[in-house]
C-alpha cells in the first residue's frame, strides 16, 4: 500500500487553493507545479515549471469569461464584449487578482533574483486556473471562476464605468519616448446611411496600428489601442 499522507508543503497548498478559490485539490502536484517558476529550477528541470499550466489555464479563462459576458450582458454587441472581456484578461488585470488572492506567499521562485512580482502572480494564477482544470475539470474550473475568483475579485460595475482612453495613452507613451506620432485618415466609407472610417498610427513615420469605426474618434480609439498592442503597453 502506498502511503496518502500528505507533507507539510502538500497541506499548505491545499488549505491556500481552498481559501481562495474554494476548491480543494486532489493532485497536489499539479498546483505545486503552477506554483512555481522556472528561475527556481535547474536546466534540465525546466520542465517542471508552470508555463504549460499557464498556457492551459490562460484558454480555460478566456473560455469561461466569454461565456460568462455572453450571458450576463445579452443586449451588448460583440464588439462591446470583446473590449470589456479585454479589460478582464489583461496581464495588468490578472496580477492585480493575483496580489489580492496573495498568490506570492505561496510562489516557489529564486528569491535571489530581480523579478517582477506581479508579472509572476499572475502568470501563476493562470497555471491554478489550468491545474484546477486539470484535476477536477472544466465545469470544477468554471464554477471556481465564477463563484470565487469573479465575485470576490471582479467590480464589473467599474470596469464598465472606467473609459479606456487608448489614443490619450498612446501620446503620453510617444512623448515619454520622444516619438512622433501622427493619425493618419487611411478610408471613410459612406453605406446605408452610415460612415465607416480606417485610420492609421504613424510612430516615427512608420505604420503600426489600425483600426475602424463610425466615427473618426472611434477609428482613432481602435488604431492607438492596436499599436499599443504590438509595442506590448497593453
């Protein structure tokens, strides 16, 4: 028979993941595994960090936030879903999740190193999501998302006050940088009574982002939010 008793370290995870996410594990190596990072790890263990966990869990959330919009909002457009699921899945957003769950009192990462806290909570708290997942599956997975994580950690009501300024931050980024920055009017379409415009970020005269809308301000929003994007500010 082998034995079931649990070590210390393997009781610690357990009565963490069911405190805050109420969920309690019955692999425990799966959670070990989301909780630590490769800078703990030799070379040729690396495999054992939670990167692929992170990856699992980061199409879990994606899935069940949609989901999730889908329902609670049925009047809103697609367009209207995809920003404010944005607004939830972001990095900035899933490390702020992760310091109020206090995810870093549990990370297992080389403390001898400079690294970025926030960036690895929530890096971690993706690779729970996958290991949740993994070890109860994807309805366990949900219901963890939407009773604990979602209630406790979300104000849905702010993210749907908060306006995202995208061309605002764009500008405060080029100046910080001292960059130029122009938006271009690339095409505005006039069909069934309503204008469509496409414009253009130009950085330092190069082209990044574009975007669409039915206005010029709207189309301007798109392309700035995009070339943030590809310049990884969002």
């Amino acid at each position: 028979m082998f034995s079931t008793k649990r070590t210390e370290d393997e009781l610690k995870i357990i009565r963490f993941i069911l405190k805050q996410f109420g969920y309690k594990p019955v692999n425990v190596s799966y959670f070990t595994r989301a909780l630590t990072h490769k800078s703990f790890l030799p070379e040729e263990k690396l495999d054992f960090a939670n990167e692929r966990l992170e990856f699992l869990g980061d199409a879990i959330l994606d899935a069940v936030v949609a989901e999730f919009l889908y329902a609670k909002y049925p009047d809103d457009d697609e367009g209207y879903l995809t920003k404010l699921k944005s607004r939830i899945v972001n990095r900035k957003s899933l490390a702020a999740i992760g310091e109020k769950m206090e995810i870093r009192s549990m990370l297992i990462y080389n403390q001898a190193r400079s690294i970025n806290l926030a960036t690895l909570e929530g890096n971690a708290f993706e690779a729970i999501i996958g290991a949740i997942y993994l070890d109860g599956g994807f309805e366990k997975a949900k219901t963890v998302l939407i009773k604990h994580v979602f209630r406790n950690h979300l104000n849905f009501s702010q993210l749907l006050s908060e306006e995202l300024d995208f061309k605002s931050k764009l500008f405060i980024w080029c100046q910080k940088k001292k960059l130029t920055l122009v938006f271009e009017l690339i095409q505005e379409t006039h069909v069934n009574g309503q204008w469509n415009y496409e414009m253009a970020v130009f950085v330092n005269r190069t082209e990044y982002g574009r975007g669409k809308g039915f206005s010029k301000k709207e189309a301007e929003q798109s392309a700035a939010r995009e070339t943030l994007q590809l310049m990884g500010e969002i």
